[in-house]
C-alpha cells in the first residue's frame, strides 16, 4: 500500500522500454490492432468527416473528383478499415494499394500535403478520439503522407 504523500515508486513503463521487452514474434504492422479497439465504423465516420471537409478546400478540394467523392471516400475507407486490421475488401477489389503510384496524376506537395494532414487531425478532434489511438493513427498517417509528395 501506497504511503500517504509518498509518490510510488515504480515508474509507468516507457515506449522504450515495452518495445526493448516485446519478443520479436509480436505483430510488425504497429496500426493493425486499431479497428479490433475502435471498430470498423470509428474508421467510417473518421473517413467521412475528413471527406466532409475535402470540397470546401482550396488545396485539395478541387484534386478531387467532384462527382466521385464517394467513391473516393469508400475507396480510403476501405483501405484504412484494411491497414488498421479489419476487413480485407480494398484488396479484393483493388488489388495492391500501389499507393505512389496512384497519387502519381496529382500534384502532392508539402502544402497538399500538410493540408491533408489537417483535414484529418480536425476529424479526429470533431470525433474526440482516445488519445492513445489518435497519437498512434496520426503517426501512421503522417509517415504515408510524408512518402506520398511527389513534387
Ligand atoms: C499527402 C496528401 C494526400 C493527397 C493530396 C491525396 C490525394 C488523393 C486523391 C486526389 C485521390 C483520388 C481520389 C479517388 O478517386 O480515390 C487519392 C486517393 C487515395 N488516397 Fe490519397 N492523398 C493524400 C494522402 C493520402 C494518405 C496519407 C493516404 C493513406 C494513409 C492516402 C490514401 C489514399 C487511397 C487509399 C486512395 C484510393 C486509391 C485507390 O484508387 O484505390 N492518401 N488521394
């Protein structure tokens, strides 16, 4: 039992030190376990709040197609409902992500790109997402992000 106005002693486990401690069978995709905690529709609603938000944007509004938007937004759905360890459709229906590849017809600069980014931080804020989960989407996001500019 904890002493009154003492601190405990035994520090929370840092991220450092989980990793060090994880045997090296564990899972290596880090954002697969996401949809088994949130669920398949949390990646739903997040996906259409960013989507609601696309084409009022003077970036990336008008990179997007107008009269497909949501195809476009079952198409990212999809693929995150896949990334975060749900259901396996986007590559039934899609094949490999091939995802350079196919956002090589648009211009994706820093700007486009930070944009995105904050189009998708400003739907996590709207549906209050743990912060434990958010942090670990967002750093995932970010990584695929940075790797799509291509100008
Ligand atoms: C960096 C800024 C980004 C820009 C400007 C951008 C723009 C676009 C555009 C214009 C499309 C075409 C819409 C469609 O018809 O499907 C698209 C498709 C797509 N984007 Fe992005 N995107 C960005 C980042 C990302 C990120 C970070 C991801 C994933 C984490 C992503 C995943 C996808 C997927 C899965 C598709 C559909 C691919 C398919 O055809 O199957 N995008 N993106």
């Amino acid at each position: 039992m904890a002493l009154k106005g003492v601190a405990p002693r035994v520090a929370a486990p840092t991220l450092r030190a989980v990793s060090e401690a994880s045997p090296p069978s564990l899972p290596v995709d880090p954002v697969a376990h996401i949809v088994p905690l949130i669920g398949e529709d949390a990646v739903r609603t997040l996906v259409a709040a960013f989507y609601r938000r696309v084409p009022r944007d003077p970036i990336l509004g008008p990179m997007y197609p107008p009269q497909d938007l949501s195809g476009a937004q079952a198409r990212l759905t999809s693929f995150l409902v896949q990334r975060f360890g749900g259901s396996k459709a986007y590559s039934r229906e899609r094949g490999h992500p091939r995802l350079r590849m196919r956002h090589a017809p648009f211009r994706v600069d820093q700007a486009a790109r930070d944009r995105w980014m904050e189009l998708m931080r400003a739907a996590m804020d709207e549906l209050g997402f743990d912060a434990r989960v958010r942090a670990e989407v967002e750093v995932f996001l970010d990584g695929v992000a940075t790797f799509l500019v291509n100008s």
